[in-house]
C-alpha cells in the first residue's frame, strides 16, 4: 500500500529545497523563511516562486531525468522558483497570457542538461542560467505581442514594517547557513542602499535593489556559505564577484548590445564565474567539487575530535614515475610470481637471485624518482595540523623525502637491507654480488635480503603496532590503494570498529566496500590532494 504521507512529505521538502537554494541556501525551513520574507513585500512575487517551484519538482523527476539527489535537495526545482518571481506581474495579472507560464518552465527544464553541459565544459557552477535565459525570451515574446511583462495588476506597495520584517527573515535564514558570511552580506548591501540614498536612488525600487539585493548581497554570501564551504579562498572569491558584480551592473546600460535586455541576475552570475576564473583558476573544477568540498570539510571537523590518518598505496608514487604494484613492470617476463615468495627465497637459490634482481630494478627507479605534489601536499597538511601519522604500502621513500616526519612504512624500505635472523640493517651492496653468491650477515651468518616485504613474509611487528594507531581516528583518508592486501583490509576495518568515515582517493577500482558517510574521490592523487590541501589552508598550489 503506498505510503501517501511519507511520498507528500518528501515532495514538500523538495519544494522548499528548491525555494532555498534559489538564495544559496539548502534547508527546508530556510525556504520557508524566504517565501515568507518575498510574500511580506510581494504576495504575488511568492506565489509566483511557490508554483514555479511546485510544477518542477512534480514534473522533473518523471520528464526530465532529475536524479534522486537533483531533485530531493531542489537542484532540479530553483530555476523555476526564479522563473516564478519573474513572472509574477504576469499572474497577477491573469488572463489568456497566463498559459505561458507552464510553457516557460517547461523551457526552463528542458534548457537545464544543455546549459548545463555547456557550463560545466569551463567548469563553472550553472546557478540559475536557465531561468535567466528564460526570463530574457519571456520578456522578448511579450514585447513582441505588445503586452507589458513586468506591471502587476496591483502594484506591490510593502510598508517599512514589511522591509524590516522580509530582510530580516532573510537575515535569519542566511545566518543559520553561515553567519559571518549573512553579517558580511547584510553589512554590504545597507553600505550600498546607503550609497544609493545619497545619490537620490531609492534603495526599494526594483533596479536598484538588482544592485544591493540580487548582486552585492548574493555575491558575498555565496562563495563562504556555498560554493566554497570552509575553503580559505572562498572570502577572497566572494568579494571579487561582488566587485565584479557590481561593475557589471553599473556597466549594463551603457552597452548598446544590451540595452532593452534587463540585467537581472546576470551580473550575478557573471561575478561569480569571473572570481571562480580568477582565484581557483585551473582547479576550479575540484574546488567546486562536491566530493572534495566534502572530504576537506570530515578533515576540518576531524581536527576537533580523533584526528585524521592516512594509508596510502602505489598509486600516490604513479607519478613520480614508480610501476605501481599490478602493474607487474618489476617482474622476470614469463616467471610464475611465487617464484619471488618469502619461502621462495628462504628455499631456492634460484628465487633469491629473482628477488635481489627484481628490488634492484626497483630501486634504480626510486633512485631516479622525485617526490610529486601529491607527497608535498600530504607533508604540508601534516605541518598544518590537518592529518597525523601517514601509513604507507610503498617502499620508496618518498613521503620522507617530500618532508613527511611521522611515517610508518607498512612494507619495509627499498633503501636498505636487513638480516633475516638478526635483524641488523646494511647498505645495499655496491655491486650485483647475489649473483655470485647469497649475500650474509657480516654479524651471524645469515641470509641477508632487501628490507621490502616479500610475499607470504610478515609485516615487521614494530609497523604494525604503530599502523594499529586507525583504531583510534576520526576520519582514514586512504589515496591510490586498491586494498586487495589483507593487511590494508584490516586496517580499514579496525577504523570502521571506531566508527571512522573514509575518504577514498583513487584512480581504480576497490576491494572493500564503500559506506554510508564515506566519500570517494575518483582523481589523480597528485591532483586531488594539493588542491585539498590549499582548501584547507595548508600548502601552496603554485608550488607545484
């Protein structure tokens, strides 16, 4: 039997999602605020914005493919709430010309994925592009019947009770999102109507509240509250946009191309695609990046609980131009892998003429490898406090040499060799010795062997205690490992015992299950981690 109370819930909540994120906000009762700040200056401008966002979320999902997230968090219904407030001189007008406004929404739905496409090709936010260009078409088609767009049948006629009531439930809702950035926002635009009242503008009418209410205000507010949540670069954003903005607005009438086109959120927009170009710049793509966004913010809360601690695998080393593991690049063509086993070596003079070759080959690699930015990032986030101890997989090193200074190595080092009985450490030989004869303890005689762990051998007990360290962090950030060993399984699980979240940062597939609450990030890690590192404030893109 259908859970009718359950399917209406949800669809209402989708609907003031919708109202909400038409202010850069994302809560349902934030969209109640605004409708019912809108409705104290303008009934009809609220009604408007109700249906507009009402006829999306029935119809987007069935229609227009709007996926579950799109559509429950009112991604897929702000544009016609934008589109409802434009047109709502038109209802209040009523008459034939009224059977537009489906038309118009359905234009707007249908514009979403190709503007959409297009936008995010310069990897750009889409805002409410769609209903800007839905609203300029409205405009020319009514101009072209001769029909006044804009007039109401009433005009709206609010009192300073309503204003003070309308900006203050704004006010209120903004704060709940990010208050330092609703007092900035509140505190720009009264700088603004001030300015306009000094030069005999009045802040109410409709073109000037396009400057301090649909520009300065949105600009500053959405990059820290939004677009850029808990990132040291979203003030510096938001202001640019909000400079940007403006000058676009005040710009706007001068330009013959345009005039007869209104501005509306255009300048909007325009500073805001304007500071995503000049401040993120070529990474705007992963600054914006939800998955990111959100991996950055469990590191930052991670800070104020159990920390966070990171496993990494060959795929960090990629770059810096190490085979990874599977990649079997290190291996004799055509000889069977357990050939190069633990019981091998201890057993088949042979196998250990193999092993020493193969880590040989493999060293000359690391020899002739450099710490990529993905290492650097991972220091600088170290040095920042963001992340404690990094367990590695690798065998390379490089996580000390990028800076890294709390580092267990899972799986020995490639740099040195150790005695199987004794357990004293030697330099590598100088030349291919093992091939003339097996390689001794100078201090009890016995088989010597590159310090890297071998199939079948066990992890040294002393890194396996310190990599036990997960069962007690917040949050396991875990970059370019598949976790197909046992041992990193086992890792994973004893963080998930301790109620963990995971960040995974890989390029492959994985052989643990992902979780609710994890996040994954499918990116280069020497990518993906200096941009989160830079969102965090630790580290420097530039440096790479």
């Amino acid at each position: 039997m259908p859970d009718y109370a359950s399917h209406w819930q949800n669809h209402g909540k989708a609907w003031l999602n919708g109202l909400a994120q038409a202010a850069f906000l994302d809560k349902p009762w934030q969209g109640l605020l605004l409708l019912g700040a809108i409705a104290a200056i303008s009934p009809w401008s609220a009604a408007g914005a109700a249906l507009g966002a009402g006829i999306c979320v029935a119809v987007g999902r069935q229609w227009f493919d709007h996926t579950d997230s799109e559509w429950s968090t009112g991604l897929g219904s702000y544009d016609g709430a934008l589109v409802g407030l434009a047109w709502s001189g038109v209802l209040s007008r009523g008459g034939a010309v009224g059977v537009l406004f489906p038309l118009a929404l359905i234009g707007c739905l249908a514009l979403r994925r190709p503007i959409a496409r297009l936008v995010h090709g310069w990897h750009l936010p889409v805002l409410g592009v769609p209903a800007l260009v839905v609203t300029w078409i409205s405009v020319y088609v009514f101009a072209v019947l001769g029909a006044d767009f804009w007039s109401f049948d009433k005009t709206p006629s609010p009192s300073m009770v309503d204003y003070a009531g309308a900006i203050l439930a704004v006010s209120v809702a903004m704060a709940t999102k990010h208050i330092k950035a609703a007092a900035a926002a509140i505190l720009a635009a009264s700088a603004v109507s001030i300015v306009l009242l000094g030069v005999g503008s009045d802040p109410r009418d409709i073109g000037s509240a396009g400057l301090w209410a649909f520009t300065v205000a949105p600009a500053l507010f959405a990059f820290p509250a939004t677009l850029l949540p808990a990132c040291r670069h979203g003030w510096k954003a938001g202001i640019t946009a909000m400079l940007v903005g403006s000058i676009i607005w005040f710009a706007w009438p001068q330009l013959a191309l345009l005039r007869g086109v209104p501005p509306l959120m255009a300048p909007l927009f325009l500073g805001i695609w304007t500071a995503a170009l000049l401040v993120l710049r070529r990474d705007r793509d992963l600054f914006l990046d939800p998955e990111l966004q959100h991996a950055a913010q469990l590191i930052e809360h991670a800070r104020h609980n159990d920390g966070t601690l990171v496993l990494t695998g060959a795929g960090i080393s990629t770059a810096s131009g190490i085979p990874d593991y599977t990649s079997g690049a290190w291996l004799a063509p055509g000889v069977p892998l357990h050939h190069y086993g633990f019981q091998a070596f201890l057993s088949d003079r042979g196998a250990r003429i193999l092993y020493w070759d193969a880590c040989a080959w493999f060293r000359q690699c690391v020899e002739n490898a450099q710490p990529n930015p993905g290492h650097h990032a991972l220091a600088a986030l170290h040095a920042a406090g963001h992340i404690g101890s990094v367990i590695t997989q690798n065998v390379d090193g490089l996580h000390q040499a990028a800076g890294s200074v709390d580092v267990v190595e899972l799986h020995g080092s490639i740099h040195h060799v150790h005695c199987l009985t004794c357990g004293s450490t030697q330099p590598w030989p100088a030349t291919a010795e093992w091939q003339n004869h097996d390689l001794l303890c100078p201090q009890c005689g016995g088989y010597t062997k590159p310090a890297v762990v071998a199939f079948g051998e066990g992890i040294p007990p002393m890194a396996w205690r310190q990599a036990q360290l997960v069962a007690t962090c917040s949050v396991l950030l875990i970059v370019g490992s598949q976790l197909a060993v046992s041992s990193a399984a086992t890792l994973i699980a004893m963080a998930r015992a301790n109620v963990a979240r995971c960040i995974f940062l890989t390029t492959g597939w994985l052989s643990v299950p992902v979780f609710p609450g994890d996040r994954v990030l499918v990116l280069p890690a020497e990518r993906a981690l200096p941009v989160l590192a830079d969102y965090l404030g630790a580290g420097n893109r530039d440096s790479r």
